[in-house]
C-alpha cells in the first residue's frame, strides 16, 4: 500500500491546514498503516501523561499545548502529527479519512472549522509566521476534554497518576527467583496489584459515572480514559507474562482475563447506564444477580452431592457387615441397597455436568453482567478452557471480575475450584494498602 499511493496522483483540497500531497502520503505511510500493522507497539506519546514533557526533542510548541490540551503526538521523518482523541471507544483515532476530514459549519461570513488532526512541518518551526498559523489551528483542534467538568478532569488525571506511580510499577519490577514455588510467588504479586487497584481506581469508578451521566461530552470523556487505562493495564501484564517466570503461569492468565473482560463491561455499563434504560440502583442489582445465582446454583450442587455420600455409606455398612459382621447384624441387613458405587459416582458426574452447563446457559440469559470471554471479547488465553466473566462490586466495576475457568473437558471439571473463586476475598486476610504508607 505504502508503494500504490506513491505511484497515484492526488487532487487534494489543502483545507486550514494547508495539506498537499507530500503531507497526506506521509501520513498515509508513517502513521495509519504503521499503526495498524504494530497495534500496542506502534510508537506515540500521549500528551495527558506529564512525563511525555520531558522528552527533549519534542518542540516546544507541543510541550506547550500539552499542558491543556489532551492529544497524541506521532513523529515522521519531516512532519509532527498531532491527534485528537477518537470520541468513541470503537474508533480508529488514526483512520486515514478521519485525517483527511475538517469539520465546517456555518456560512460564509461567520465559518466555524474543527480539526480532528494538526500537522507541522519541521523545517518551519522557527518561522514565526508559520507558527502563528500553527497556533490558530491549535484552537481549531477538537479533543474530548473540551467542555468536559473540571471535576471529571481532575478525576480521571488522579487515576491515571495513581495507576503510572503505584500499579504500573508492580507489574514491571522483575519476580524474585528464591527457590519459592513460582506460581506462589506470582499469585502474591497479582493479588497485591489487584488490591490496589480496587482501592486507588475502580472503587472511584461508580461515583465518577454518576458525575458523567448529565452530559454526552463527560461520558465521551470518562469511557475513552477508561478504555485506553484497560489497554494499558492489558499490555502491562503481557509484558509480565513474557517473563520467563511467568509465562505459564495460571494467574497470570486468570489476570489477563479479567482485564480483558473489564474492558467489555465498562462497554456494557456504559450502554446500560447512559441510555438512563435503567435507574443506577436497578443496575446495580442487576450487577449483582449473576454471582448471587450462581452462589445458589452451587450450594444446591453440593447439597445434592453431600447426599450422595449418606448412599455411599449405606453401600459401604451393608459391605462391612456381611464381612464381619454378626449373625443377627447380618440379618438385620440382608437386603442390599439399590444402587451401587458406580450409580453414585455416576450421579456426582452428572450433578457436576448439569451445573456446568447451568453455567453456560447463564451467560447468555445473564449477559448484562456476565461475559463468555472467548465469543464476546473474541480473545484465546488458552485453548483447554473456556473463561466466563462475573460482574463484582458496585455496578458491577468497582472491583475485577470473577473468572471462572472451566476445562472443556467435562471429566476434569473440579466444583471445588468454582467455590474458591465464588466466595474468595483477596481484601480478606490481609491489611488494604495504602499508598501513603508505601
């Protein structure tokens, strides 16, 4: 593609920015189809994270405007691009029409412009002329933050120097290597990092959603922050489970899956919520169903099990007696029982099948609150199991989700393991974190 749009003639309209064909070639090349063939790998800075400040080489005049407007900056070999943010979690900021598009309304005489994209020359820089242009198209650029409440402002930027300053680096710090059982040592470090972040971020999360529910700009906002937050959080623990240490590691998979699951409730709730379909405390006990369900479905599976043992020892006594029993115990208990051991066992498959499959069923009557992950999130962790998702706290996102990995292999399905993550408590044995005490 890079090599077809070199050998066409382009009719360009040159529009504000004063585009021509060099410009939108570059862009075609350096920025659209770069970034769809590296995906996360594709290199930008992103002007809210502070820290992007401190690259030398970026001119001034970005630095500048990075400081109240909220962009991404891609560099070319003679052109800066500088992006608005996409107003939709499912958009490609960096679509090529998208770049091509300036936004006019009004009339002639009073014409208003908007720019998703500002392009900047480097060898004019310095031209003082130029820059002045540059800066009017600066206030011409359309980024999410405009019209947004300073409160929402403010929260999101809190959130995201919470999770630079205090998650990202537990992720990133290398696993100690003592001789402890690695799956141990793994499991440790991810129930700290998802302790964190229920405390610093996603406990924030519900009161933030009420605060954005008045105003189309403020959800646009909050629901992009928080989608590209997820992402982020997403590559951070692919990069922890390339280590060597980690790599197949149970937990690590386990994390990778509920934050990709997050991502797609944070998508339903969205829908659900700012379409005012539902009241919040309707939502919220909507969020809940799904685990209280399940909880029941479960207690009545082992209840049923837990019977089958007083038939299994009724087999067992009739057994011991007609060894060693008495004449008269022998008498007594002539008449064997009705079934055997193997009809029990066979009875514990099938109570266990049926609520496997009572797990599968939910996930499309519940799916407000609850996410086949493999179909709906269209990502494989591992080919052996299959991974459903359990909206957790209130509105269902302000704590992961609980993950159930279930063997496609029926005769290994374990009831024991469902039980541990319905009713585990990561907040339970240990101290909450604080991020004044680290």
């Amino acid at each position: 593609m890079a090599i077809w749009i070199e050998s066409i003639t382009l009719e360009i309209k040159t529009g504000l920015r004063r585009l021509d064909t060099d410009t939108i070639k570059s862009y075609f090349k350096e920025v659209f189809i770069k970034q769809q063939i590296q995906g996360r790998d594709f290199r930008n800075w992103d002007s809210s994270d502070l820290s992007f400040q401190e690259l030398t080489h970026l001119p001034s005049f970005i630095k500048k405007e990075g400081k109240d407007r909220k962009f991404f900056i891609v560099e070319g070999q003679s052109y800066w691009f500088l992006i608005g943010s996409a107003n939709k979690v499912d958009k490609n900021a960096y679509s090529f029409r998208r770049f091509l598009y300036e936004d006019e309304s009004g009339n002639n005489v009073k014409k208003y412009i908007y720019l998703t994209h500002i392009v900047l020359r480097k060898d004019q820089m310095h031209d003082p002329q130029y820059m002045e242009h540059a800066a009017y198209c600066m206030t011409r650029l359309y980024t999410l933050d405009v019209g947004v409440s300073d409160t929402l402002l403010r929260s999101v930027h809190e959130i995201q120097q919470l999770y630079q300053n205090y998650l990202q680096p537990l992720l990133r710090a290398p696993l100690e290597q003592d001789g402890s059982n690695p799956e141990i040592v793994i499991r440790e470090r991810l129930i700290k990092f998802e302790k964190q972040l229920s405390i610093l971020i996603l406990q924030k999360l519900p009161g933030m959603i009420e605060v954005a529910l008045h105003d189309v700009n403020d959800q646009d906002y909050l629901f992009y922050h928080l989608d590209q937050l997820i992402k982020k959080m997403n590559e951070n623990i692919e990069d922890f489970r390339l280590q060597p240490f980690s790599m197949y590691s149970t937990s690590s998979e386990i994390m990778a899956v509920k934050l990709t699951s997050m991502a797609q409730l944070l998508n339903k709730s969205r829908s659900l919520l700012c379409s005012q379909e539902k009241a919040i405390g309707d939502h919220t006990e909507t969020m809940k169903a799904t685990l209280e369900i399940i909880k029941a479905n479960l207690e009545e599976t082992e209840d049923s099990i837990e019977n089958l043992k007083s038939f299994k020892d009724s087999i067992d006594d009739y057994k011991y007696i007609k060894e060693n029993g008495s004449f008269w115990q022998k008498l007594k208990s002539r008449t064997a029982p009705e079934y055997s051991l193997e009809d029990i066992s066979q009875m514990e498959q099938s109570l266990q099948e049926d609520f496997f499959m009572s797990t599968v069923r939910l996930a499309k009557i519940q799916n407000e609150s609850m996410i086949y992950v493999e179909f709906e999130c269209n990502s494989i962790i591992n080919e052996q199991y299959r991974h459903y998702a359990i909206a957790d706290g209130k509105l269902g996102i302000s704590r992961l989700p609980r993950i159930l990995r279930l063997n496609e292999d029926k005769s290994k399905f374990n009831i024991q393991s469902i039980r541990d993550v319905i009713y585990q408590d990561i907040f339970k044995s240990n101290q909450q974190w604080n991020p004044h005490n680290a």
